[in-house]
C-alpha cells in the first residue's frame, strides 16, 4: 500500500484564520484525508509529528526564534508553502515596519519591553525559501485545494496573473469608485473571486500585488475619480507595508 504524502500546518505571527478556512472545506475534507495524512495541524488536533512532507505555514516572521523555528520547518519539508498574506508579504503585522522598533515595543509591552524578542516583520521568503505562495486574507479555499491536487499529481501550480478588476467584470460588479470608495483592485493579484467587492466593500490589497502592475494606470483612474496617491497609499499600508510601490510611489 502506497503511503499517503504527510501535510503539516504551522503557526507564526497570524491569527490563524487561514488554517481555519482549511477547516471549512466541510464537505471536501473527508476525501481530502483519503489522500493526504495531516500529521500536524494546531487547529484541528492535538497530535503533533515531525515527518512533514509539505508544510504550510501561515504567520509573518516576527522574532529572532521564528527565525529558527522556520529553518527547521524547511529542513524537514519537501515543499514549503507561504499560507495566507502575512505569510506571503508580512501581511496587518508588517504596519509595524514603519514605525521605530523600539517606540513599538514599548507601546505594546509598555514598561518591560526590553524582555521582549522581536524584530521587523517579514514574510517567509526573507527567511528561508519557498516554494509556493498561498496569499490572501485569507486565502481561497479552491485555491488552496487547487494547489493540493497539483502537489499530488505532480502538476505545476501557477497563481492568476491579472487583477482582481478582470474578477468584477466578469462577475458584472459595479465598479467600486463609482460609489465613491478607492479600490487597490487595479492592481492587486486576482484569485479571490472579487470577495470583497462582491460583497460592496472594497480591494485592500491582501493578495499582494500582480506582476508588474500598471500604477500609472492606477493613477489615472484616481485622478479620473479625484482621488489622489496620498489616499491610496493610506489604504497599501493595511496589506502592503513590505511593498516595494510604496517606496517608489
């Protein structure tokens, strides 16, 4: 009997939220776990293995001992998957990027700061190397067993490419700056299925950024609105604070 690849979930700075979309697969779980054995998973067992194959680790990199944490995760792991935007990009935690350390610090840990580990935040890959990106707050749940399937199969998995503006048209949405709001659809990576415009909000951007993304488009569109980069880049803080289009904005 072939035995069944071993998956592991991990925790770092997060709040777990994308593992839990894991467990809302309700009705797929039972024949996931007919092809996969978890062997570590936080949320949904007590159990704990060190025989991961593929590791999925969701959290943004906040102290030096998630430093070494992860590098043991990578030694074990065939294939280690970034799960989730602060995974991804440094995602909410990365705010803190801009902003004195030290002033953090003693905000959050007031007069004992200096017992207190941590570092800028950043995403997994600027620790150890990865080999596929999950992003989203949180991420697609098809996506997520899209990515399963081809680790199985030993197909290539490829995130989509274009922005999440090609999801609302094709789902008809209105567009978001004719109600008035700013929107980072225009170039923020598509795969969530336009979630947050669908639902009358807007793109915050926790997908990261698609591949050479047209900003001078983006500009025209708010100038075309009256909005100005200012407004927009309050709005890249939330997500995009590692982002390298905030420095160059």
């Amino acid at each position: 009997m072939q035995q069944k690849p071993k998956i592991a979930f991990f925790d770092f700075a997060g709040c777990e939220g994308c593992q839990l979309q894991v467990l809302d697969l309700e009705d797929e779980i039972p024949e996931l776990i007919k092809l996969v054995e978890i062997v570590n998973f936080r949320e949904a067992s007590s159990e704990r293995h060190d025989d991961d194959e593929i590791a999925f680790v969701e959290g943004s990199i906040t102290t030096n001992h998630d430093i070494e944490r992860v590098k043991g995760i990578r030694e074990r792991a065939k294939i280690l998957v970034a799960f989730g935007a602060c995974a991804c990009t440094g995602g909410i935690n990365a705010i803190k990027n801009t902003m004195p350390l030290e002033e953090v610090r003693r905000y959050v840990y007031g007069e004992k700061w200096k017992c207190f580990d941590t570092i800028p935040t950043k995403p997994v890959s600027a620790v150890v190397a990865v080999d596929y990106e999950l992003p989203g707050c949180p991420p697609n749940k098809r996506e997520f067993l899209e990515l399963v399937k081809c680790l199985l199969m030993g197909k290539p998995f490829r995130l989509p490419n274009y922005p999440v503006c090609v999801e609302c048209k094709l789902k008809e949405n209105l567009c978001v700056f004719e109600k008035g709001m700013v929107c980072l659809g225009p170039i923020t990576r598509a795969g969530c299925e336009a979630a947050c415009p669908s639902r009358g909000n807007y793109c915050m951007g926790c997908r990261g950024l698609v591949d050479n993304p047209n900003v001078d488009s983006h500009r025209e569109v708010l100038e075309k609105y009256g909005l100005t980069v200012e407004q927009i880049l309050r709005e890249f803080r939330l997500f995009g604070s590692n982002l390298e289009v905030l420095k160059d904005a």
